[in-house]
C-alpha cells in the first residue's frame, strides 16, 4: 500500500517507521487540502491530523483511497457520506489525551481566576501594581461538567482535588462514577443556573450543535466562567458574545472556535470573505473574542503534550497496522 502520512514533524515519523518493510510511506509536512491532493491521487492510506481538509472536495481527488486515519478523537471534519459510498474505511484515536485536556481546562481557568495574563503583561513591562488584579478562589466554587466521558471525569476529579462542588450533565449518567468520585448528576438547565463554572466536554453532533445559546445564558449565573474545550460548534458564539457584552458571562476560556481554520491568518478571512465558504457573522464574532481582555483563546492545544502526542502516534500506526493485515480497528465509518 501507499501511507501519505500528512502534518507530521520530523520527530514524529519514527512511530510510522517500521510500516515501511511491506509498504511505501510518504511524509508530508503540510496538510492535505485542494491545493495537493492530486498529487496524492495514488494513495491507499492517508493519515491527517486537525488541519487537513477531508471534505468531499478533496477526498474526490484521492482515486486509490481505501482507508483515512485521523489522528484525532473526533471525525466531523470527515465527510463519512462519500467515505461509505466509496466503501473508505475510517478510524479514529479513540483516547490518548483525557488528563491532558483536563489539565488545560484548569490551566485556562486558573488563567482566568488569577487574572495570569494582565499580571504577566503587567510586570513585564516593569509595573508591580496590583490594582485590577484581584482574583477568586476556586474552592468551595461549583463546577459543572457537560459531559462525564473521559476527559469530563478527569476533570471532575482535578476539581474534587481543588476543594470544589461538581454537577454534572449527560445523556447517558454513571451514578456509579458519580457515587465513587462524590459528584451529583442534574438536568442541564439546574447544572447552568447552579453552576459558577461550566465547562464542555461534548461531541459535536446535531444534539449538541449550538447547545450553548442565547436561552442556555439566560438560565446561568450572572458572573459565570464558560470553559470549552470541546467543539466550538457546541457554543453560539454570538450568543457568547451577547452574554460577554451584557455581563452576564463574566469570562470565558476557549481552546475552540468554530471557524478556527479560516482565521488562523488574516489573509485567510479575506479570502475566505470574497469566497463566501463560511458563515461571516461568526467568522466576526471569533475575531472579536480574540481581542476582548476577559476572554483567554487557545489554539486548539489542549492535547498537546509531548506524552499525549506520543500516544496518538502510537496509536494510529496501530490503526494502520491493523487495517493492512485485514483486521479494522476503532473504526467510525466503513
């Protein structure tokens, strides 16, 4: 077979290198998109991470394609229609970042509660002032989880080892989970209006497409913490912005945006402007979210650490592996 192993560094191809005996194995340092695909027509396997395109558009192009490893949980960036009706098979990394995400979740939060950013800028501008600066304390705060997966219980039990009250939402509830870590199930308007932080932990389907929006900010508390680490589709990122604007949100931490690719340049939401690809009023809105001083934006690194990487690595030459000899692993399409 063919591997096209795309957005890999350097350091990162030893984990593909014993692949290389019974296949031919191309790593390419950008994405897969429209402007390269052809030249990767021939390929049996590709493997992508966050930033490739596998729209119909461009997997139309890959003649010879059999199967897509994503190094990634999620897969909605992958049009699985044309992958069934091609018979391309699909698989994922199903874990590899649970305590890693987790971790940032706090480490957004604690930006936000200990006002990290203004102090940084502050004193490296040689001013030791600590008006404006003043904080609160996460212990004895509430927390809501959406979402009790595995990154929602890592969270829960690093806000549990903070001091601080947990409720939590999700379709399927493990009261088991919940009796052993010492956290309460609730519908998800009482974990809004209860909550001083709230913090997403969802996939993004059509249930939870917009589940944050004008009606969920009306339901929480005035001066609440909005934490998303999930999909950015997950929160109405208008509606946010209402919220922030009115007072009602008093901070948000956001790892995701949902038009994150297209405003990674400047030069991008141009082009993306005169091409109309994408929904213009929230292009604005995420643009505006960069510049306000009470929201802190990642981009799109809760899961990398050095372990983490290594892990969805891993993982992923095992899914080609696997995929090679006939025996399909964690397969989400095909």
């Amino acid at each position: 077979m063919k591997i096209v192993i795309f957005e890999v560094e350097a350091w990162e191809r030893e984990a593909f290198r014993d692949l290389d005996a019974p296949h031919e194995v191309v790593f390419v340092a950008e994405p897969l998109g429209l402007d390269n695909a052809e030249a990767y027509a021939d390929a049996e396997v590709v493997s992508t991470f966050i930033y490739s395109d596998l729209s119909g558009a461009v997997l139309s192009r890959l003649g010879a394609l059999r199967f897509i490893a994503t190094r990634s949980t999620g897969f909605d960036h992958i049009d699985l229609g044309l992958c069934k009706g091609r018979g391309i098979t699909v698989s994922n990394v199903p874990t590899y970042g649970d305590n890693t995400v987790a971790e940032h979740v706090f480490a957004l939060l604690l930006t936000i509660s200990h006002r990290m950013i203004e102090a940084v800028d502050r004193t490296r501008r040689g001013d030791f002032s600590q008006t404006g600066l003043q904080g609160f304390d996460l212990r004895d705060r509430t927390i809501g989880v959406v979402g009790t997966g595995n990154i929602g219980r890592n969270v829960i039990g690093i806000a549990r080892g903070f001091g601080m009250r947990v409720l939590a939402y999700d379709v399927m509830p493990d009261e088991s989970a919940a009796t052993e870590m010492d956290f309460d199930y609730v519908a998800l308007p009482e974990l809004l209006a209860r909550s001083d932080i709230v913090t997403l932990h969802v996939p993004a389907n059509p249930a939870t497409h917009h589940m944050i929006d004008d009606k969920a900010f009306a339901v929480m508390k005035d001066g609440a913490v909005l934490i998303n680490t999930a999909r950015g589709a997950v929160v109405e990122v208008r509606a946010l912005l209402r919220a922030l604007a009115d007072g009602k949100i008093a901070a948000a931490g956001l790892d995701v945006l949902p038009e994150e690719p297209a405003i990674r340049e400047e030069a991008e939401l141009l082009r993306s402007f005169f091409a109309e690809q994408h929904d213009l009023e929230t292009l604005l809105a995420d643009h505006i979210l960069l510049r306000m001083r009470n929201v802190v934006i990642t981009p799109h690194s809760a899961f990398n650490t050095r372990e983490a990487v290594e892990r969805i690595l891993k993982t992923t030459a095992e899914n080609i592996r696997a995929f090679g000899a006939g025996a399909s692993q964690n397969v989400v399409s095909g």
